[in-house]
C-alpha cells in the first residue's frame, strides 16, 4: 500500500540524485531508506530502482508513483497551510444567511468593514426567507446566521446583538393614527402587507396578532421593504417593520409609527453560531463589527438584555 512517506521518498531521491542525499534530505539513514524502498517493492511486486546503474536509476514504476507525487505533495501541503491558518485563525470561511428582510441596511457596511480586516476569509451571503436556515447551520453548510426566532437546537449558540420594537406603519392620512398605540382588533380592519414568508416567521402574527386570535381583513405581501412604504404611504395597506427600518421614511414624511399594544413589542436580533466556532477570531470579530455597526447605522436600538 503506497503511502505519503513513500512519495516523499522517491521525490527526493529524484531531486537529489542518490539515496544517501536522499537519506539526508529526510533526516533517516541510508540504511532506513533502503529497508523501505526493499519493503515497497516487495509489496508492490515491481522494481523501483535499478541498482546495477552507478546512480541507481529510478524505473518506469517509480516514475508512475513520482506523477501522482507530483499531483499528490502539492496538494496535501496546502492543506496543511490551509488547517495551520485556519488553526491560527488567520483564514477560513464566512457563510451568512439573513433571517430578517431589513437587516441588509446595517448589515452591509459591518460585512465591507470585516472584509478590509480579514481579507483571506471567504465570504458568501444569502437570504434566509426561503429555507429554514438553522438545520442548514447544523449540518456545516452555513456558519453564521442572523435571526430573531432562536431555537433551542444541540451544538447552537446565540449572541445577542440589540433589541428592538416592532412598530405598526400607517399612511400619513391613516385613520389610525387618531390611537396612541394600536391593538390587534384594529388590524382585522385593514389590508396588512407583509414581506413573503409563512406566518410563523413574521413577528406581528407570532408576538401580537395570533395572541388574540386576529386576522386582518386581507394580507399582501411585497419583497422589498421600500415597495412596501410606498403602499402603506399610499393607504393600500398597513404594516409593522423595525423601528430602525422605518426613520429614514418618517423624516421623509411619507409614514407614521404606533406602538404594537400598551407596552410595544420588543424583539432580539442574535447571531447564531456553532458551539464549535466559538473560538475562531474572524467569526467572533464579525459579530462584534455587526454589532458596532448597528449601533453606530442605526436609531431607536437598543442594548441586548
């Protein structure tokens, strides 16, 4: 059975030219050496060396094994390169998926800051809405992944990264805005336009709405959440967004907010990660970067409990 220690060995004897420099260059004695060049062949049934030649010449056997060194050696020392680096935490990989449609307005600015930092670290990103994200961290094929709804799943850890209020969104003219807070009997009046995910991966339902057992009169759903504004602003509709995804549309005058109930509805964006990741440096910097950036990008957060 051929092994890594054999293809390093007729490589060296190809570059050095002779098995004592070969010895040398491998730090084991002539003697070693040739033990284990006998063994090879004697296991192999084919001569690697023809020893009535002053050098000994390496044969056509002992060239096919050097081919595959050739292809085999270069690769296997990358890779020790690569698990060193990795080990150091120098490289790696970042693989991101988004629970939340209005993340990308915070969550680019921490991405390009990161990449500055760790430029060797591959990165990826996708949205979550369409797959369920966590089971996908489970098995490796994600690393990080944003999300408000954490699991009690094995192997799964949350960072927090700030809290935040889950807002209802009315038109400039709405009726509604006559309430200082709204409840969830008001919804059953009106059209609520959502983002394009099942019900139990939107906060208004899960932690306002289906408390009471209300459904609105209609719901329609849009991708983006400035399509979304500019239903709203234009009274085809009520929504409920982030607090912070919604001021750069209330300076404008286009919108206005209430509170989901007396107290508001308050949720947590976490950062989800493999117990296993827990030390790697560039998954532990890019959160802390998201985390700087969302307090640096965004209004009406708040520190996570």
């Amino acid at each position: 059975m051929l092994e890594i220690k054999h293809l390093e060995t007729l490589t060296a004897i190809r570059e050095t030219g002779s098995l004592q420099e070969a010895a040398e260059a491998l730090h084991v004695t002539q003697s070693a050496l040739s033990h284990q060049l006998r063994d090879l062949e004697a296991r192999l049934g084919v001569k690697l060396l023809n020893r009535r030649t002053r050098p000994a010449r390496l044969t056509t056997p002992a060239l096919r094994i050097l081919a595959l060194a050739d292809e085999v050696l270069p690769r296997i020392r990358a890779t020790e390169k690569e698990l060193y680096s990795l080990a150091q935490g120098e490289s790696g990989r970042l693989y991101l998926a988004i629970d939340c449609h209005s993340c990308f307005q915070w969550l680019m600015p921490a991405l390009n800051s990161f990449r500055k930092k760790w430029p060797d670290i591959s990165l990826d990103l996708s949205a979550a809405f369409s797959f369920a994200p966590l089971p996908a961290l489970i098995r490796g094929d994600l690393d990080l992944v944003i999300t408000s709804d954490p699991e009690p799943l094995s192997g799964i850890e949350y960072t927090p990264l700030f809290r935040y209020e889950l807002v209802a969104v009315l038109g400039s003219q709405h009726p509604l805005l006559k309430q200082p807070y709204l409840q969830p009997k008001h919804f059953a009046e009106y059209t609520l336009i959502s983002y394009p995910v099942d019900r139990e991966r939107l906060d208004v339902f899960t932690q306002f709405l289906d408390h009471d057992g209300i459904e609105p009169a209609e719901i329609r759903q849009a991708e983006l959440t400035p399509m979304i504004i500019q239903l709203v602003a234009s009274h085809r509709g009520l929504t409920a967004l982030p607090n912070w995804a919604v001021d750069e549309y209330l300076d404008a005058g286009w919108v206005h907010t209430r509170p989901l109930g007396p107290d508001g509805v308050w949720r947590t964006l976490y950062a989800a990660k493999r117990s296993e990741d827990m030390s790697a440096k560039y998954v532990l910097e890019f959160i802390e970067q998201a985390q700087r950036t969302c307090f640096e990008h965004l209004q009406g957060i708040l520190p996570a409990k």
